[in-house]
C-alpha cells in the first residue's frame, strides 16, 4: 500500500507539515501506511476562524437546517463507505468492526438529523421546560433558553473508532450551531481524516465550520476561552494531564471526558447454568471480549458470577473463546482481527502482566502471537480471581484488548459492591429473568453506571448489546469513566449551548422565543385561524369563540353514545359523595369534542389533521347547565417541508364565569 501523507484542515484549506512527521504503521502488517504531523499549524488562527467564520455562519442557521446538513454529510459518508472499508482493515478491525465505526458513525448523523428536526424546532433559540409564574399579575415571568455557545469544539479522539468517535461528537456540535476543530488519535488518523475528508467534499458545511489536526495540537489550548468545549477521549493519563491545564481552571472551560472504564457484567443469581440467561451472559461477555478485538471503552472487563457458577461460567466462556478466528481481517470467516498498533500489543501485555499478579490466566496466551508477521495480533485472554476483594488490579488496571477476568461474587450485596469497585463505568450489564434481582442492583448500583442493560430472554433477541452507545441514550459515565455525558439525544445538543433563565414581560419574552407564553398578547382578526397557512399565521393569532351551554341530555347522550356511563356523570348522589364533584359533571372528552364543534373551520383548506393532545388538563369541573367557550391560540410553528408543517395551539376551555376549564396544546398538521 502507498504510503498517505496526511493532511490538516485548517481555515478551510488543506495543509500539509512540512517536518516533523511521524510514522504509522498498519496494525496488520507493521508496514509504514502514513505518515502525520502537524507541525506549523497556527492553532490561534484556527481558533480564530472557527470562532469569526464558523459560529457565525452555522449560528444563522436554524436547527432544521443544521439539521438537514448532517443528513448531507451522513448521506456523503454512506455513498463513500467503501473507501473507508479498506481503510478500516489496515486498523485491524473486521468487516464487523467497521460497520460498528463508519456505518455506526453515519448511523449517528442521521439519528441526530432526525432528533433535530423533530424535536427542536425551527428556529436558533430552545426553550427549556415551561414559563414560570414569577409575580401575581402575570407581567413578569421566567423562561428558560438555550442559546449556541459562540466558541470552538476541541474533539480530541480515540483510536479505537476513528469514523465513529468523530461523528458521534460532531453530530450534536454541529446541531447546536458550533464550529469543531477535530484531533484524531495518531495511531488510525488515517481512516478518520479520510471520513473528514469525505465531509469537506460533499460541500454541505459553511466555511469555518470543521477543522482538523492530524498531530500534537501544540499551544491550542492556551487560546481555549468560556465559550469553547474539550471533548476528550482516551486514556485517565491524557485526560488529566489536559483537565487540569490552568486555561481550563481559569476560563472554566467545559471538558467532557470519556476514560477508561472497568465494565462489569454479572450473572444473577437466579441464572445459573440452563437458564436461557446463563448462556446470553456467556455470549455476551465473548461478544465484548472479540468485537473489535477487545478495544471498546465499553468492553466488558469484569464478568462477575454466583461463587457456584464461577466454574461453569469458565468452561463455557472458554469452549466459545477458542472458536474464535483470529487473522487478517481480510480473510473468510475470519472474527477478530488485530489491536490498532503494536504499541497497542505491548500496552495489553503490560496491562495482563499486572493481572496476572492476582489473577490467573484460564484462556489464552498473551506472548504467543496468534498470526505471524509484524501485526498486531493477540489471542483472547480470560483471567479468574478467586479472591476479587484481594486482588485490587482487576478493578484497576485496564487491558484495552481482548481480555476479561471472571470473578465470583456471595450474595446480591457483594455483586453490587464488586461492580461498585470499578469507581464508575460507563456500561454494566445484569442477566437476569427476576426483577427484584434487577431492582435491587438499579437502587444499589446506578450511582456508579452511565448505562445499565438488563438483559432477559424476552428482550435478547432485539438488543443492541452490552457494547453499543446509542445515540438517542447517553453515552459516559462517573468518575473513573471520566464524568462526562455524550449523546443522549437533545441533550447531546445541550452540551454545547449554554442554558440562561431570562425573566420579563410574557410579550417581549415571545417576541425572543418565537413561542406565544401565557400573558402574552393575543391579537385577534377577521381571518379564522384555520383559514391561514402556517406562513401567514402570526404567533399569538387568537381565535375566541362563541359559547355554547352543556345540558344534562348532551351529557346522557354523550354518555350513552359512546359507553362512558361513569358514575360521575350518570349518578349524582355518587358524584356529590366524591371529593370533587358537586354533582353530576359533563365529560371530560365531551368537553374537548364540544371545545373543537365550537373552534373548527370545516371546509378543506390549510389545516390538513389533527396530529394529537399534549398537556391536557382538566382544572375545573363543568356541571350540566354551565356554558363554555374557547380561545384557540397559535403557540409555536414549524414548517418541515414544501408540503407540509406542524402548528402549536394553546386552547383554554373557560366557563361562563371564566374559569379555566381545561387547557391543553393542540397539534395540527398545516400547509406551509
Ligand atoms: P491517549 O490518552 O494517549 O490518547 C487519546 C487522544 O488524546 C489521542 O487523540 C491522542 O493523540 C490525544 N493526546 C494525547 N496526548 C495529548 C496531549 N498532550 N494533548 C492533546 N492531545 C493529546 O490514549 P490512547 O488513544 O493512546 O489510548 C490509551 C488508553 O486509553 C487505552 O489503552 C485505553 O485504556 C484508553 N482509551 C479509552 C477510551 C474510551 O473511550 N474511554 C477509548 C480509547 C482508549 P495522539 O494519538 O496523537 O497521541
């Protein structure tokens, strides 16, 4: 293979360092592939751009429109994946692998692609839970935004999954408006530059928005600023050394960090050998130990079992270990391929070397390399400590290849302090078919786990594994898994915004939010709402209606129409004996039927459907003889497309003294 000179991206041109350059070695053969550096970059001027060039532009977008250009660059990655599949195996990993990493890692663009156009809305501002009361007459009020943070993403990246790593964090940084300069680990910087690359060419990006180092990032963080994040992920090591550089501490830089992380899964105590919960576990933990050779930050390291199942746990997690096919990851029916370099190799024997002081070796042999040649492979490697409270290191040290160490645990108190030990891991896994068993380790365990899978024969079949960040869940976990949170849906987008409680007068709080708040204006007109297209309505359009009196026959009707013969509505004596009725009262569903005879405009037009109820509250009890009216309010509203988009309507149901019968935000699908 020709070797690859790669390149940064820095002010939107690519840059090449003319010294300096550091060699990498494919992990399959040892041969020389590339070659890297970054010497002479500037780092202040990237900042600099990203900073005046890129927050700015992608700022001006709204969340559907960031929105729809990660749909681009996921859509340019799925039509290029090929080159990024031969690339892929030169780090060792399987066809497999990849998947997890390039097809995963657009997977994830497009996840947050839809989240974004379906949750946020289609504006640059978010709001975030409801207006809050803050005085008696309602003109001064409380609301909480989210605005774009106006600095720079610093992504510095693992090895392990090149394409992956880097999509996971440009998805929600990206969403939320803020530009990235991207630092891939050395050691398969070739496959992510690659994918960045990919992503400049597909031309979707405004300028400034990505940049990219491919080598040390020299004095970049003297330049950090409170408007800037690190996202980091890697070693304990290099995250400490980074967190506690003084601009950091002095600017109060946001740093996310994903570490290293003692995983533990462990067999419940009802499942022992025979239970289909026994054999997923065995599974399982061979899955975690061979996918991508081991080198997962979720990996399981610490399978932990009943003391009676220990040894039937052993000898069935070794028969399934020695079918694994260890090889070229090119090669037919091969399974596990090589870990990313040899520095990696030597890394994992040195980490085994310091297990093996209290555990002992029951499969495998890290010293005898299972393919010949300059690669870097390694055999699966299964430990057992008998005496795990004695044997600190398996808690300890993490050997970031194919290695676990079973142990055995007494009782559910012991299970859940030795998963406890690993002092927070992003990822712990329980098998078991007894939700006590699972209630008991969630109460006693959740403190110290980003993520618990509990696994049982009737969700087996559709789960997506021990290993697998999503990027609708968070992803990191406490302490030593680094403290940080990424993904999890919006608030992956969250971390990169800053949120600020604005306090005001409803109106001007509206005008900001784009969303009508209760005590805000309503003007009215001569058009019916539903007359407009979502263009021409105005947030804060208000309908008021005429009113109609609900008597006791439209209650029996209604009640006898549909089968609602509620005591409440059909017995007084029962309804006056409640503690909340004074007498019979009309349906709740009657009301909000009567609410819409009394606010729709039938004929065919801008408004296509109903698309649901959110909120609804019923505040005050409407008795037979009482009358209602309605104001329908246009709250919130979103074009999607061409053809369509959805408005928010705030709906007060008040009676004829006008208290607030019932409330509740309608959704309806429009013409834009
Ligand atoms: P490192 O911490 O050495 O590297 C992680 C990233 O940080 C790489 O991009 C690396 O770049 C960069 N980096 C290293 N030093 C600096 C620095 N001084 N300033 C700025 N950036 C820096 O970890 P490795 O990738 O070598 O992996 C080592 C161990 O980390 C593994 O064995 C494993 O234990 C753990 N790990 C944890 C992961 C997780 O998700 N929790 C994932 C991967 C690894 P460069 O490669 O150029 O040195």
């Amino acid at each position: 293979m020709k070797t690859i000179n790669l390149l940064n991206y820095a002010k939107d041109g690519w840059y090449q360092a003319p010294d300096g350059l550091a060699e990498v070695q494919s992990a399959i053969t040892g041969e020389v592939i590339a070659t890297t550096g970054s010497q002479g970059l500037d780092f202040k001027a990237m900042m600099d751009h990203a900073r005046n060039v890129g927050g700015p532009a992608l700022r001006k977008m709204t969340f559907h429109e960031r929105a729809w250009m990660l749909k681009d660059l996921a859509n340019a990655i799925m039509a290029r994946k090929d080159e990024l599949y031969e690339l892929n195996y030169q780090t060792g990993a399987t066809r497999t692998d990849g998947w997890i990493d390039i097809e995963g890692g657009a997977g994830t663009l497009f996840s947050f692609s839809s989240k974004g156009r379906r949750e946020l809305p289609n504006q640059r501002i978010l709001i975030d839970g409801n207006m809050e009361m803050l005085s008696k007459g309602g003109t001064f009020v409380g609301q909480h935004v989210w605005t774009s943070l106006q600095g720079v993403a610093v992504h510095i990246n693992a090895f392990n999954f090149p394409v992956w790593g880097m999509l996971e964090k440009l998805g929600p940084t990206l969403l939320a408006g803020v530009p990235a300069i991207v630092k891939p680990a050395s050691a398969t910087g070739y496959l992510a530059e690659a994918a960045f690359r990919i992503m400049i060419e597909a031309g979707a990006l405004p300028p400034g928005a990505l940049q990219l180092i491919m080598g040390s990032t020299g004095d970049l963080f003297d330049h950090l600023t409170l408007q800037d994040v690190v996202s980091f992920t890697g070693s304990a090591q290099t995250a400490m050394k980074l967190q506690t550089h003084p601009v950091i501490a002095r600017e109060s830089v946001r740093f996310i960090a994903e570490r290293d992380s003692l995983n533990a899964s462990i067999l419940g105590p009802d499942a022992g050998p025979g239970t289909p919960e026994f054999d997923l576990f065995i599974k399982e933990v061979a899955r975690e130990m061979t996918v991508k050779a081991g080198q997962k930050c979720t990996a399981i390291r610490r399978a932990m079992a009943p003391a009676e199942h220990i040894d039937a746990v052993q000898e069935a997690l070794t028969a399934r270990l020695a079918k694994v096919k260890i090889g070229d990851p090119r090669e037919e029916g091969v399974t596990m391929g090589a870990l990313a370099s040899r520095d990696q190799l030597q890394a994992v024997r040195d980490a085994v070397a310091e297990l093996r002081k209290s555990a002992r070796i029951v499969a495998g042999n890290p010293d005898e390399p299972p393919v010949a040649g300059g690669g870097a492979f390694i055999t699966p490697i299964l430990l057992r400590s008998d005496d795990p409270w004695g044997s600190p290191a398996v808690h300890d040290v993490e050997p970031f290849g194919p290695v676990s160490t079973i142990m055995p645990y007494k009782d559910m108190d012991d299970a859940i302090a030795l998963a406890n030990r690993g002092m927070g891991s992003l990822a712990l896994s329980l098998f078991t078919f007894d939700s006590k068993v699972a209630e008991e380790f969630v109460l006693g365990s959740g403190a110290y786990h980003g993520r618990m899978m509990i696994l049982d024969r009737t969700s087996a079949k559709e789960s997506t594994g021990h290993g697998s960040p999503l990027p609708v869940l968070v992803h990191g976990g406490p302490g030593r898994a680094g403290g940080g949170e990424e993904m999890g849906g919006v608030r992956g987008v969250t971390h990169y915004m800053q949120r600020t409680a604005l306090q005001g007068a409803p109106e001007l709080l509206s005008k900001i939010v784009k969303q009508w708040l209760p005590g805000a204006e309503k003007p009215a007109g001569d058009v019916h709402p539903f007359r407009q297209r979502i263009s021409e309505l105005e947030v804060g359009y208000t309908l008021k209606t005429a009113s109609r009196t609900v008597t006791l026959e439209d209650v029996e009707h209604f009640a006898h129409f549909t089968g609602d013969t509620f005591y409440a509505h059909m017995d007084e004596e029962a309804a006056k004996a409640s503690p909340i009725f004074e007498g019979r009262v009309a349906h709740g569903y009657l009301i909000l039927s009567f609410a819409a005879g009394l606010f729709v405009e039938p004929a065919p037009g801008p408004v296509f459907a109903n698309t649901g109820l959110e909120n609804l509250r019923f505040l005050t009890p409407l008795y037979p003889g009482d009358s209602m009216r309605v104001e329908l309010t246009v709250k919130s509203k979103s074009i999607r497309d061409e053809e369509k988009g959805e408005v928010r309507w705030a709906v007060y149901i008040f009676n004829q003294r006008d208290e607030i019968v019932a409330t509740y935000d309608l959704l309806t699908m429009n013409r834009p």
